[in-house]
C-alpha cells in the first residue's frame, strides 16, 4: 500500500496528511488560522501566509507522530498547488518539493477543487476486526454531477473522472460560503459564520420570513446569492437612509430577540440551500439531456458539512437511485488528506512533477 504525504496551504488551514492507497487516513493534521482572521472579519492574505510558515513543519512532524512513521517510508509527496491565496500556495509547494527533493521521491501537484469531490472516498483506518466500511471504488461513479461549496467557490461540475471535469455553472457574485459568513456578521453571530448560523437555524422557524430566491435565468445552472445577503440586510436594519459607507439604518441585528435570530437564521439557510438544491436538480436533468446521465452526486467544500444540505442532497440521491458521496465531517474543510487521497491515481499512472511546479491563484476554467 502506497503512502502518500499530503500539504495543503491554500488558504487558512496548514494542512499534512498521510493516506494509505488513496483512501485509508492515517493522519490529518490541521492547524487553523481561525483567531488570527476574526478580528477582521475575513483572512488577510499577508498574515495567512507567514502563519503557515510557522506552523508547516510542526504540523508535519506531528502528521508523523500520529501515523507511527518516518520521513524515509513515504511513497511521494502530494501539494495542493491550485487555486489559492498564492503567498499561501507558495509556502505548501516549497515544504513540498524540499521534501520531495532531500527525500528523492516523486512529486504531485493537486487541484484544490478537485480534491474537494475526492473527499468523500476517504476514510479511517478500521481498528476493530468486526468494523467493515464500504470500499468505493471511485472509478464507479463517473460520471458524476460536482457541487463544490465553499469560501472560495460555488460550482457545479460534470465530473468525467477524478482529474477531469467541466464547469457546468458557478457563482457571478459571492460564493454561497461568503453568504453565510455575511449573513452571520448582519445576525451577529461571529466569524467563521457557517456553523454557527447552521446550528442556530435548526431552532428557527423559517417560514415566518420570505428572503427571495434568485435562480437567474430558466435554465441557467449559475448561482448568485448576493441579493439574498443585500435581502436579509435590509429586513434585519430595515431600508437605509443615505448610501454608500455613510448609510445609517433604523435597526441593528443586535436588537433581535433570541427567537427571531434564529428565524432570521432559519429562512436564510432554506433559501440558500434551496438554491443549491435547485441547481443540483437542473444539471441532473441537463446531463440526462446529454446523453450522459450521472451516476453519482459528489459533494466537498466547507459548506458540505451544511447539516440540511446533507439531508437534502442524501435525499434527493435516494429518490433518483445515484449513489451520494458526502465527505465526512472532518473532510469538508479544508485538509491535506484529500490531497494526498487523490495524488494516488496519479502516482499509480506515473504522473509526476518536477521542481518547477508552479503555485497558481486561479482555476485552470
Ligand atoms: O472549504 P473551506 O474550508 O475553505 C475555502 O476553501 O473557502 O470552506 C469554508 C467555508 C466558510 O465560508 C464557512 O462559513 C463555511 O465553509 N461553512 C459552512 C458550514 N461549515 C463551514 N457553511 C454552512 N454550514 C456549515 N455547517
Ligand atoms: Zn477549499
């Protein structure tokens, strides 16, 4: 069994990993940059990167410790090298090609988005004799309907296998993982927002609020959510008087009972997964039309690990007989297991990198 080191550095989490066969976890350390960034309401890209630099190497040695191996019984070295924050991209590939380099091992450079739909393969080693998990072989799902979902990204891909994949639609404003976040800071939640609205909207009653829920066009499979955020702003503050920066509102999101937080809570996360849940049904329908029905749907990103969006694309996959991969709780953020995981079919095809491997900020589509 082959094992493989992951580093992932895209954005706030320094990330290593080693998985066994592209699946087996056996260790996935995450160091996360959460109290640097809140302060500011969002990552600052200057501190993030010389966050990961201090924190790579501990990160590392600890990914070792944890797997019970050392530096000489790893197989290659996998590195999350698009797309990103390039002052962060830049510290994971240059950990990884030292390593790959002092260690004379092959290197693989990974597709962040990618790994995202790869994350739902992986799994725990299984400690006891009587614990079976199902092996999936990923090969059987393609192809398969993507939905990344996270901070950076809302994207719908037709997946023609694990390295290959078209952009069926995304975000023409802010990604659904930005949304909740915003609609966190309007409720006066905190920073990172998605969990915690998630967890306050399951108390929420979310038919006492209409938020609108924008599809775009008939058939498009783009999404938008920056009018439902610009939406739950002005019911929160009611209209503002003035524009711009010197705007001043009657309300503030301070004054909300506990109760009507959670409400507010509530209508926002069923229109935002509502539109998900829209889009995954059009481009059900659209790759049927084109003759290559999808055979599974595959779901990563920060937001996946969303509890209504599980429960719904769970569904959604039960009545249209696909198998559903929804990556574990642990493989939704942001980890370098999933990087390591699909660098496996690479190593095993004798793709490799050299040296010159570049980071790069933005998607290849
Ligand atoms: O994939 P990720 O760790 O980083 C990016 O690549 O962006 O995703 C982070 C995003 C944040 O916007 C966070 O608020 C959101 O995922 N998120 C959630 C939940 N958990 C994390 N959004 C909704 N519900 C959740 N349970
Ligand atoms: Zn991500």
């Amino acid at each position: 069994m082959p094992v493989i080191l992951g580093i992932e550095s895209s954005c706030d989490e320094t990330s290593v990993a080693l998985v066994a066969d592209g699946r087996v976890v056996l260790a996935n350390i995450i160091a996360t940059q959460h109290d640097l960034h809140a302060k500011y309401g969002g990552v600052v890209p200057e501190i993030a990167s010389r966050a990961h630099l201090e924190r790579i190497l501990p990160v590392l040695d600890e990914a070792l410790a944890t797997a019970h191996l050392r530096l000489r019984d790893l197989d290659a070295v996998a590195v999350g090298n698009r797309p990103g924050l390039i002052g962060s991209l830049l510290v994971g590939v240059s950990a990884a090609k030292a390593l790959a380099w002092a260690l004379d091992r092959p290197l693989v450079g990974v597709d962040h988005v990618q790994a995202h739909l790869y994350a739902s393969c992986l799994q725990e080693p299984t400690t006891r004799p009587d614990q079976k998990t199902e092996i999936i072989d990923p090969r059987s799902l393609f192809p398969a309907l993507g939905l990344v979902v996270s901070g950076g990204h809302s994207s719908l891909y037709h997946v023609e296998a694990a390295t290959r994949m078209r952009l069926l639609g995304r975000t023409i404003d802010d990604s659904v993982g930005e949304a909740y976040d915003k609609a966190a800071v309007i409720l006066y939640l905190g920073y990172p927002g998605g969990p915690k609205l998630d967890k306050l909207a399951q108390t929420g009653d979310p038919r006492t609020i209409d938020l609108p829920k924008s599809l775009l066009d008939r058939d498009s499979l783009d999404f938008s959510f920056s009018g439902l955020k610009t939406a739950l702003l002005y019911k929160v503050r009611g209209f503002p008087k003035g524009r711009g920066p010197a705007a001043t509102f009657e309300r503030s999101g301070a004054d909300l009972t506990p109760q009507e937080q959670a409400d507010y809570a509530a209508a926002f996360q069923d229109t935002a997964i509502g539109i998900l849940m829209t889009k995954l049904q059009r481009a059900l329908e659209v790759m049927t039309r084109q003759g290559t029905p999808a055979r599974a749907i595959l779901i990563g990103g920060g937001v996946s690990a969303n509890s209504l969006l599980r429960r719904r694309v769970a569904e959604l996959g039960q009545a249209r007989k696909l198998h559903v991969g929804i990556p574990k709780m642990s493989y939704c953020l942001d980890n370098a297991a999933m990087i390591a995981g699909l660098a496996h079919e690479d190593f095993l095809h004798h793709r490799f990198d050299d040296l010159n491997l570049p980071a790069v900020a933005t998607m290849a589509q």
